[in-house]
C-alpha cells in the first residue's frame, strides 16, 4: 500500500476552488498567477477556441447536483423533473436525462426539446404554465407525459375535450396556490392569491370534483409551485402543509391522490455567505417538503431548476474599454445585458471575477461594469470592488447557468453568445455563435 491516490476532485496545492466541483484557480504552467479552470481546461484556451462573451458550464457540477438533489429525497419515492426553462440546451438535457432525470415543460417547445434528446423522456415529463395551447396539450397527449398541472377551469375544460378528441387518458394535477409568501424577488413569487398561478386552495375540491367527471382526465396529483430563489424553508413547510391537508381531503371525496408535485424554487447563494453546502441545504429542504407528506404514502415530483444548473455556468467576457466619467470608473466588457439579463430585470446580484489571479497586482478598485449595449440597465455590477483590470482582460460573471441564455436576445442586433460544456479536460461546443445571417434569416426588406 503506497500513499492514496490524489484523486481529480482532491485540492491540488495551490488550488482555491470557487465554485466546487466546476471552477477553480489553478497555478499557471510558467507564470507566479493563478488562472480559472473550468474543471481541468484554463479559461483563457476557451476564450481563445470560442471567442467571447461565451457560456461555459461545468458537466461534472450538473452531475454533482443533480445526484445531491436525487440523494436528499432518498427517504421517498420520488422523481426529479428538471425544470427546462432554467437551461433548455440540448447538450444539458442530455447529460440529465442520462442520468435519469425527468423534465418538468412549460411550452409545446420545451416538450419537443426533451422529445429530441430521448423520445422515452416523456413517461418523466410534468407540464406545467398558466397558459397551455390546444396543440400544446394534443402533442403532451400524443407523447404520453407523465402528468399535466392543470392551473385554471378553462384549462381543465379543453384538456378534457382534447383529451376525449384523441381517446388518450390525461393524467392530470391542479397546481394550487397555497396562498404563503415566498420571501423572494416580487417578479418570482408566485404562492399568493394576487398571483396569476394555479387555482385558490379553497376552490379545489370542486375543480376535482369536475375533472374527476371526465371520461378521459384521470385525477392523480395535486401541485404547487410557490416561486423561485427561495432560501428561507419555512415557506415550502408553510404549502406542503396546506397540500397536505388538501391531500386528506381529496382522498375522503374519493380521489385517489398518488403524486405531490413540490415544484421547484429552492435558491443557490450568489454570495459567497449565507448558505450552508449544498448537500447540506438540500438536505434541509428535503426535510422541511417531506414532513408534512409523512404517511400519505405519495410519490413526490420536484421541479428543481435554478439549484441544479445555476452555480454550474459562468459567462466569460472581455474587457473592451476602460472608462472615467468624472470620479466613477466603468468596465466596457463584451457581454451585455442581451446576453445576461438578470442584473437588468431583477437586479440580480452576480459574482464578477478576473479569470487571471495575480497576487502583485496592486489595490482593489471601484468599477461599474457594463456592456455596450444602448441603455442604462446594461450593467452586470455597480459599484463593485475588483482587483485592477485592464482592457483586454478576461473577467468570468459567475453563477449564470440558469435564466442566463435560456433569457437572451438579440437586442441591439447582437448575435447571442456561444454554449460550451466542460468534461475534465474535454469542451463541447453545445450551440455554436450566432452569426449575423442567423439574424437576418426570417425577415424580408422587399416585397
Ligand atoms: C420556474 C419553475 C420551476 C423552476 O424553478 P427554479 O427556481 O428554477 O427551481 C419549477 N416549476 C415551475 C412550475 C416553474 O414555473
């Protein structure tokens, strides 16, 4: 027996991981700094392959937690239904959808995204939205989803032709608002009455009640859904014990409730205080989901978006300009909020970092880092305090791997960024750059 094997995931000396196992700074090979890696490649390779603004994600931290998620509801039978809109690339789907995982949909889009990348998925996907279409619902049917959250009476009553249209059994869950404030963005709560989502509790049992009347809706779930970047738990015990309830309720009037759907909305931390380890935090969010379910004997449904992709992706961007307006310094970068919209519409906090750590660089400074693009919301930080940059530099804004692209455009006609996944020492190309003739291509400047 020699001394252990230093294993990839063991810290190398001289390593400082940031966002573990994804990123870390590394030793360069010959210079005194230290450089980001996502997992084993140096940013600056990618940058240099790939061109900027670009979006890397790390498939080992997808991997890592996904299976931290998965292991946390150990204790139930359950099914994780990653949640599409958060990162719907193709090359990510499938990396999940290998290791099991089942999809929650909110689009005839989102369906057939999952549909491309293995057409088996759907016996895993739940579909959820406020605003389903006829030819939404027919192609759900046609691929035989798991469940349908159905979120109003009208959605109910054309799913219940559509699905008799077809002579296809709809499997179906009413996604009821527990009426429980989630301490989050006002943008992305979405558990009170005064919010367009689901049904009022108390109106329930007469919509099951209806549906439960229908030849071709098969009632099996109730959901929730209470928002997203949740990290105090006691609101997601608050719903699951008004589902509870309703659970009971629904079971003495006959229906026979087998799934709870919990939704997703569990938050990551975008600072580097605040929340415990992640298998930790999921570990706490389990519990506080669970509890209330004990003994009703469900299988339980989680839509995790956010805590599976979020910290897995960052957007690598180059400085272009540097900027004095009076006494305010600004970072012209690359990237703009086309790219990355979350600073602009939530105001979103994210982590900036240079991908070159260089301990002789001198006194932090005071920079608003913005993109080009024409409005005064393109910004990714203000007032933010970084070691000196210069222009040209490489600087990676962390913690973009959900509603990152899934929110880009092509606002200022600029074509949206390039996907890339990291495996050790392998990069794939998940979506290549857009070039301005993918721009131009549906639209017409004569007759
Ligand atoms: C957005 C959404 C999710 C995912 O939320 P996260 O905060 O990313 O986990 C899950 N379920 C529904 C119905 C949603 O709308």
């Amino acid at each position: 027996m020699g001394k252990p094997k230093s294993r990839k995931r063991a810290s190398r000396a001289g390593e400082i991981s940031l966002r573990s196992p994804g990123l870390s700074y590394r030793p360069a090979p010959k210079a005194a700094v230290l450089l980001l890696h996502c997992e084993r490649l140096p940013l600056p390779e990618l940058a240099e392959k790939f061109g900027t603004p670009l979006y890397i994600y790390s498939g080992n931290a997808i991997r890592h937690r996904y299976r931290e998620f998965d292991r946390a509801f150990h204790g139930l039978p359950h099914t994780v239904c990653y949640s599409v809109k958060a990162n719907s690339n193709l090359g990510i789907l499938r990396l999940l959808s290998v290791m099991g995982c089942g999809f929650d949909v909110v689009s005839g889009g989102e369906l057939e995204r999952v549909l491309q990348v293995d057409r088996k998925a759907a016996r895993k996907v739940v579909f959820s939205g406020v605003g389903k279409t006829a030819a939404e619902m027919d192609a759900a049917l046609k691929a035989g989803i798991l469940l349908f959250n159905i979120e109003s009476e009208s959605e109910l009553e054309l799913l219940a032709e559509r699905a008799e249209r077809r002579r296809i059994t709809a499997r179906i869950a009413l996604r009821v608002n527990p009426d429980v404030p989630a301490e989050t963005h006002p943008y992305i709560s979405t558990g009170l009455h005064r919010h367009k989502f689901g049904v009022p509790i108390h109106d329930a049992s007469r919509l099951y009640a209806r549906a439960a009347d229908s030849l071709f809706l098969e009632v099996v779930g109730v959901s929730v859904h209470i928002g997203s970047q949740i990290t105090n738990l006691a609101p997601f015990t608050s719903a699951m014990e008004r589902v509870a309830d309703l659970v009971r309720g629904l079971r003495e009037d006959g229906h026979t409730i087998r799934y709870v759907d919990a939704g997703g909305g569990l938050g990551i931390a975008y600072t580097q205080i605040g929340l415990p380890e992640f298998a930790d935090f999921v570990g706490h969010y389990a519990a506080a989901i669970s509890t209330p379910l004990q003994g009703l004997k469900l299988h339980l449904l989680l839509e995790p978006g956010r805590s599976i992709i979020g910290p897995a992706g960052a957007l690598l961007t180059r400085v272009l300009y540097h900027k004095n307006n009076n006494s305010k310094k600004f970072l012209v970068v690359d990237a703009a909020m086309n790219d990355l919209v979350r600073p602009a519409l939530y105001d979103a906090y994210h982590e900036i970092v240079s991908v070159v750590r260089d301990a002789a660089a001198g006194e932090h400074q005071v920079f608003d880092v913005v993109g080009p693009v024409c409005e005064t919301g393109d910004f990714f930080a203000r007032e933010r305090e970084m070691p000196p940059v210069k222009d040209g530099d490489l600087l990676a804004i962390l913690d973009v791997g959900a509603y990152g692209m899934v929110l880009a455009s092509n606002y200022n006609t600029r074509p949206r960024p390039a996907e890339v996944l990291v495996d050790g020492k392998k990069a794939r190309l998940i979506r290549r750059r857009e070039k301005l003739s993918d721009l131009f291509r549906l639209e017409k400047a004569k007759a």
